[in-house]
C-alpha cells in the first residue's frame, strides 16, 4: 500500500471546514412565501424593486446570424453578379493640408456637437430628394464582405404612419409598465419621455430601418450577411450625420417587440427584422431638448 506523506495529512488537518447551514421550518416557509409572491408578480407583470432589474432585450433581434458558423455557406447559392477575381481600381481621395485638415476636423466635430435628440418636430414638409441623398449617403458605409444587408423604408402616407404609432405606442406601454424594470424607467424620467409618441404621426417622414439578416438569391437560396447588425449599426452612425449636415432632426428609437407587426404592416420580407425608427423633420417652433453634457475627450479616448 502507497504511505503518503505526513504533511499531506497535516495539510488535511490545517485545513478549515464549511458545513451548510441546515435551515429551519420558519426560514423554509418565509423563503416559499418569497418564492411565490416572485411568481405571483410575474404573473401580473409586476417587477420586484428588490432584485436587479435586467434590461429587456428585443427577442426579433436574437439570431445567430451576426457571425455564422464555419461551414454555414457551403450550401448556399453564389451571386452570379459578383466575380471572384475582381477588379481593383486606383483611388486617390483628396489629400489636404495640415491647417485644412484641422479647419475640417473643427467644423465637422462643432456640427455634430449640435446634434441632439429631438422629440418636437414640425409637420411642414420636407424636399423628398433631401431624404434620398441622406440614405444615398447611408448606403456609402462598409459592410462584412459587401453585403450591404440594409433596409431603409420611408414613410410618408398618415394612415401608415398612425398604424405605426398604435403599434409602437401598445408595446411601449407594456414595455414601461412591464418589462424594462423600475431603474430603466427611472433612468429615462429625467429626459421625460413616456411611452406617448405624438412625433410618429407628426413628423412628415418616418424612416424604418431594417437589417437583413440574410439575403435571397436569383434561386431562392440564402447568402450569407455577415457581421449584418453591425455593418447597419455604422450606416444609421452615417445617417444621422447626414441628417444633421441638413439641417433636419430626429430621435433615435428603438421599438421594442414591434418588429414583427411592423414588419407585417410594411409588407417586408421575413429576412428583415427591425433596428431603428427615426422620425424626420425640421424642428418644431417649442423644441426643447435635456441639458445634457457630453463626456470629456480623455474620459473617451486612450492614446497609446
């Protein structure tokens, strides 16, 4: 037989003991009583304001199409219009000098510094070819393999913009009330927004952007878009710069749980699931907008 050495059996000796703490009848009952009035308020869609509120997250937008598997295109279809040897062309963008790069960089930093979110906006009309050229410009950003996996629908017509608002305005009480928990309302109470969106039908455009988590070829099968939330993610960055460079405005909202109605509503695809919801105008007459302050260069950048 093995002998092992004394000081294993010393080690074993030193070290300290954990015993579980039996408990007791009370303590039992009380934490069944906790159990079930944690289950009774999940059922009426009540939060606990003890326990740590998670904020909800879209379940349209959960897929796993983000980054595919290894082998997920092998049995996909190639697009005939794409060529595996493609040709590269010279590109040779303007090239400035040192203090108009710096006057460039100023102007362009003080114009999207006045950037704000703006829930006022005014119903007079906007030039439609100014809404083409801020998606033309949209559609300029990079995208995983070239994909371009965005959808940018415009909306005009006042019945379609009421359905929308309904929809957004059913979920978004439910989200409120339900749903994102005590410190995510409490968090938005001082930029006092509510589950109320009047600017959905006064606004005189709606842009409704999609992601298009796969494509269809000319034979109805799938092509992959990789990296497609992100690469959507850059062109509203896009959009809303081109936004401000004209002088329109308005507020980032993403309607939670409203994808799929939407989605029926606009008559789009299955592929496409909704990412963002932007209504577009001028300013109201009364905009006001939260006194907010952007965080300091240092506290966003390192520099190594």
């Amino acid at each position: 037989m093995y002998a092992r050495p004394a000081h294993f059996y010393a080690r074993i000796l030193e070290a300290p003991l954990h015993f579980a703490r039996i408990p007791d009848k009370a303590a039992i009952s009380h934490a069944g009583r906790l159990q079930r009035e944690k289950k009774t308020k999940e059922l009426k869609g009540e939060s606990d304001s003890t326990s740590k509120a998670k904020p909800w997250v879209d379940q349209d937008l959960q897929d796993d199409t983000e980054i595919p598997s290894p082998n997920q295109g092998d049995d996909e279809e190639d697009d005939p219009g794409s060529e595996l040897d493609l040709p590269h062309v010279p590109y040779a963008p303007p090239r400035y000098a040192v203090d108009s790069m710096l006057e460039r960089s100023r102007d362009f930093y003080t114009l999207l510094n006045q950037r704000r979110s703006v829930r006022f906006i005014s119903p007079e009309p906007v030039p439609r070819e100014v809404i083409d050229n801020v998606i033309r410009t949209a559609g300029t950003a990079p995208s995983g393999a070239h994909t371009e996996p965005w959808t940018f629908v415009v909306v005009s017509d006042p019945d379609t913009k009421h359905a929308i608002r309904t929809i957004v305005e059913e979920e978004e009480e439910v989200n409120y009330r339900q749903r994102m928990g005590n410190k995510w309302v409490k968090d938005l109470a001082k930029i006092r927004t509510t589950w109320v969106k009047e600017y959905l039908d006064v606004a005189p455009y709606l842009l409704l952007i999609f992601k298009q988590t796969y494509g269809i070829g000319t034979g109805g099968k799938r092509k992959t878009h990789y990296y497609n939330e992100i690469s959507v993610s850059i062109s509203c960055g896009m959009l809303l710069a081109a936004l401000q460079n004209v002088g329109l405005v308005t507020v980032t909202s993403t309607p939670l749980n409203c994808g799929p109605r939407l989605r029926v509503i606009l008559q789009r695809p299955t592929n496409e699931k909704l990412l963002m919801l932007l209504p577009i105008g001028y300013p109201s007459d009364d905009a006001t907008v939260p006194d907010l302050k952007r965080k300091p260069l240092d506290d966003i950048m390192v520099h190594i």
